[in-house]
C-alpha cells in the first residue's frame, strides 16, 4: 500500500490548485524563512542595539571602536496542526462503483482543498495576532472602521514608523475586509482621475499606497481588552521606557490592549501617542513594546485601556519572523507521506500521509508554523 498516494498525485496536486483562498494575505507579507530545527527548538536570531554618537577631533592616534553588544530574540514553531479524514475499503468501493468520474478521487481532492484552507486560515490567525501583540503603538478609534472617507490612518501610520526609524523600504498594511472595503470605495481609488488609472476598479486591488503594499485578510480577529480601570503611574517614567510602574485601581492589561496617559492628577504633559501593552500583566509593571514611552510620565499620570477593537496592522517586512513548514513524518510499511505545495494561495508547503489500517485508510495533512516579531519598533496598528 506504500504507493498508493503515488497513484493519487494528479488528484492531490489538482486539489492544491482550486484550494479555496479566502483573503490570508498576511502570511505573504512578513519575512517568512526555512527552519531546520525541530518542532520546539529555540531558533535565536540577533538583533542589532541602536548606536550612539560622540565629538570627534582630529588626531594622530586612532581610539578603539566602542563596543556593541547584540541582543536577540527566540523563535519557536509554537504549533504543529493536522486535518485528517478516513475511509473504509468497503467505501473506497463504494465510491468507486460510481458512475462518470472516479467518485474517490473527487472526494481526496474536495478534503485536501479544505484542510490546506483550515490550515493556512489557522496559520494566518496566529501571525496576526503576533503582530497585534508586538506592535509598537496605535492609530485610530475603537469600533470605528478605518477609511471611511480618507487615506488619514494610513499616512498616520506611517508617520508612526517613520518616527520609530523604520526603513521604509517593504511597508506592508493588513487590513480586514470592513477596511478594504472602504478602501475600494474612496473616489482616489475608485475615480481613474484621481488614481492616475482604472487598474484599481477593474481589477478590485488596492495598489500601493504612501509606499505600503495593502492586503485584506479575513482571519483578522477582534481583540478583547482587559479589564483595567483607574490604575495610575506610580512613579516618574522617562522617555523610552518599556516597563510602566503602577497603583492604584483595578483589573488586568492584556497583550494586545491599547493604553492612553493622560496628566490626570500627575503633572506630567499631556500625550497623544497610543501604546500596545506587550505581555499580560494583573500586578506592576505593565510592559509596553519598543521604542517605550515617546512623553516621559510622572506619578499619578492615568493609565486608559482602549475598549475592543479590529487591530489593522503596518509594519517592515523584515520587522515580522515567520517559520512555516511541514514537520517530518518518516514513511513505513503501512505509512506513506507526500508534501503538497498550495500553487494558488501563498505557496506553503503541507505534508500529506496515508496510513493503512485494518480494512480501513485515514488520511492526515500537516503543517506546523511559529512567528515573532522580532522589530516591535516597526510594527503600528490601525485600530477599528
């Protein structure tokens, strides 16, 4: 039975190119590499520290460079997902009695088709809500979905970026479909006028704009915010700082929450930048991601947890670190195994086996994935 799924290729790469595609966009937009290590290894990738300047003056002696020490961050694959069905030989009979075309086969391309959707849509949700949970910080109002009238979130965004010293040189948007779609309604993208051509309307994707590739992805999900009321600084903050002192209050941050400063009864000034708590947090600090603070804080300054939201994300593509590949499965006397490649989605490879049983089949198709941001300073979410 070892070569069964040998006979089965056509179908199965038939399967790979009509595999459903809902928007999963996202999964073409970060920095995605091969991983040789195994599921659960720590990958570390190094990352560079800022540098500082001094006066310079000539001189006949040359000083030793300073010295630079760089820091890194772990990735793992943090999931490893399968889809599986299985058939009886009296089934596979059946099916194959059937009139016209070859029933079985038609229905191993119907089930591969929908596992690669499963898969990839899972894989998909995880990435973003990594990339919601490093980002650097927010634009935008709560519940309110972004570009109703104007590309404004968009050109905040990327100021936003700018600031924190992004490269400029791969910007990606992932929006989900509420916000394309009020994308495709704006007269500069919809009027050939003002978009310099018909492209856009003709073929229904929004081209690049303010130097971002946009994308729509429907596997973005809505973040719940913790439950944080009243919690006040504790103590002066400067400009810069990732891990916030506080008091006062109740309740939780979440990753992914959306904090506001404010004066309140401090004397610190006031703040209009948006920050994303980094990790869950019921007691003091709470943890925000790089670059920290853009406005230093004093005690007493207030604490404000944005309510739900629909986190858009911006970032650099080399900002956002994905591991996705199928794990490995050795083939045996009852087990064979075949990697299919997805030639119509995002190209991601899956692993298929068929493992042979008594009077029976089951089938199972694999992949595994872990994602990091590994820049957090260039990452921004357009909130809605």
């Amino acid at each position: 039975m070892s070569n069964s799924l040998t006979a089965l290729a056509p179908t199965l790469f038939a399967a790979a190119d009509v595999v459903a595609n809902e928007p999963a966009n996202v999964l073409g937009a970060i920095d995605l590499r091969s991983l040789n290590a195994a599921y659960g290894d720590t990958v570390t990738i190094p990352v560079a520290p800022s540098a500082s300047a001094t006066s310079w003056t000539p001189s006949m002696a040359v000083s030793e460079g300073t010295s630079k020490t760089a820091t890194s961050v772990a990735i793992t694959q943090t999931a490893s997902s399968v889809t599986s069905w299985h058939l009886t030989d009296e089934q596979v009979l059946s099916l194959s009695n059937g009139t016209g075309n070859d029933n079985r086969a038609d229905w191993v391309k119907q089930l591969i088709a929908q596992g690669m959707r499963t898969l990839r849509n899972e894989a998909a949700a995880a990435a973003l809500v990594v990339i919601k949970e490093g980002s650097s910080r927010a634009y935008g109002t709560a519940a309110t979905t972004p570009f109703a009238s104007d590309l404004t979130a968009l050109t905040a965004i990327r100021k936003i970026l700018r600031e924190n010293g992004a490269p400029m040189a791969d910007l990606q948007c992932i929006v989900d479909t509420a916000a394309y779609l009020n994308l495709t309604n704006l007269g500069i993208i919809q009027q050939a006028g003002m978009a310099g051509s018909d492209a856009e309307r003709r073929d229904g994707i929004v081209r690049r704009q303010f130097g971002f590739q946009i994308s729509e992805d429907s596997n973005i999900a809505a973040h719940t915010a913790g439950t944080n009321s009243g919690r006040l600084f504790s103590a002066t903050e400067p400009v810069a700082e990732t891990s916030l002192a506080y008091d006062g209050g109740s309740g939780t941050f979440e990753a992914g929450d959306v904090l506001a400063f404010g004066s309140g009864g401090g004397s610190g000034s006031a703040d209009a930048n948006k920050y994303v708590v980094s990790t869950d947090s019921s007691a003091t600090p709470v943890l925000i991601n790089k670059p920290g603070l853009k406005i230093q804080h004093v005690d007493n300054d207030t604490m404000t947890t944005t309510a739900a939201y629909t986190p858009n994300v911006a970032f650099e593509r080399m900002a956002v670190v994905g591991f996705v590949r199928p794990p490995r499965i050795e083939p045996s006397g009852i087990i064979s195994v075949m990697p299919i490649t997805d030639t119509k989605g995002t190209g991601l490879q899956y692993l298929l086996t068929e493992t042979r049983g008594y009077g029976e089949v089951t089938w199972q198709l694999h992949l595994q994935y872990g994602f990091k941001v590994v820049m957090p300073q260039f990452v921004a979410t357009i909130i809605g």
